[in-house]
C-alpha cells in the first residue's frame, strides 16, 4: 500500500532511509526539509503494517511562475528492494505531483532507474541549478512544454547545508 506519511511515521521513514542509503546523511536531509517546511508531499509504502519504503518531494524556487518540484530522496528497505516498491513510490508520487500543480520535476539520481519514468537529462538542459549538466541530473515535465524554455531553479538550504 502506498499512501501519503503521517507524523507518526517519521522514525520509520528515519529508519527506512539510512538503512537503504547505508548512512544517515539523507535522513538528515528528510528532516531538514521537513523542519524548514520545504517538503510539498512525502509518502511511504507498506507491507503487513510497516514503512518499507520513502519518497519526498520538495518544492523549488524557479525564476518563472510555475511550480516546479524536487524527487528526493526516495529509499526502500534493502531487504525489499527490487520488488517494485520504489518504481511504484515514484509513479504515485509523480501523479501526486500533478495534483499538487508542479509543471516539472528534477531528480539527481541513477541514469539507469529514472528514464523509465520519463525522466531525461536532455529535458534538464535547459534548467540553470547546482546539479545542472551531470548525467544524474534529470527532469520530466509533467505539463507540456515545462522544460521547453530555459529556468533556473533554487533548492531548498536542506541540500546544500
């Protein structure tokens, strides 16, 4: 089941997290951004009752009118990794996304997991950011034409502090 977090799953998530990335530096990010009120959604999946999985998204600062949004980070428990949790995270939170009206969104993340999404660096080109021009540095607009112009983008003090 996917949903959307609640307080009491934040040392779950905490959890869920560091053990996917190995450290607790991404954990630390979740609640910074959580802390600052920078993170527009989070959601988790569950399986028998327990958080397996995170993904958040973070809204960022664009030199245009439109809302655009930041994937980060997602995390699956490694022993549930590769069952599909962190594709489905990604769709529902994507649709989610929309609801929420960002007209794009950015990822830093692997080249070879992302573009099954629609997700591109080419579609990132023209996005002015600290991440811009590296291979894992993608986007994918979500209303047409969101990335057909150029836009420079500011992320929260959460990632770069």
């Amino acid at each position: 089941m996917i949903r959307y977090a609640r307080p009491a799953d934040h040392a779950a998530i905490d959890a869920v997290v560091s053990a996917a990335f190995g450290q607790a530096d991404e954990a630390r990010l979740v609640a910074r951004l959580r802390a600052d009120g920078d993170a527009l959604f989070e959601m988790v999946a569950e399986q028998a009752g327990e958080v397996v999985g995170h993904v958040m998204f973070s809204r960022l600062w664009a030199d245009r009118d439109e809302m655009f949004a930041a994937l980060a980070p997602l995390a699956v428990r490694p022993e549930a990794q590769r069952a599909g949790l962190g594709s489905g995270l990604v769709r529902a939170g994507l649709e989610m996304a929309k609801e929420f009206g960002a007209h794009g969104v950015l990822v830093l993340g692997d080249p070879a997991f992302y573009p099954r999404f629609g997700f591109s660096a080419a579609a990132a080109a023209q996005v002015s950011a600290p991440y811009a021009g590296q291979p894992a540095f993608m986007a994918l607009a979500l209303e047409p034409g969101a990335f057909d112009a150029p836009v420079s983008v500011a992320y929260p003090d959460a990632f770069v502090g």
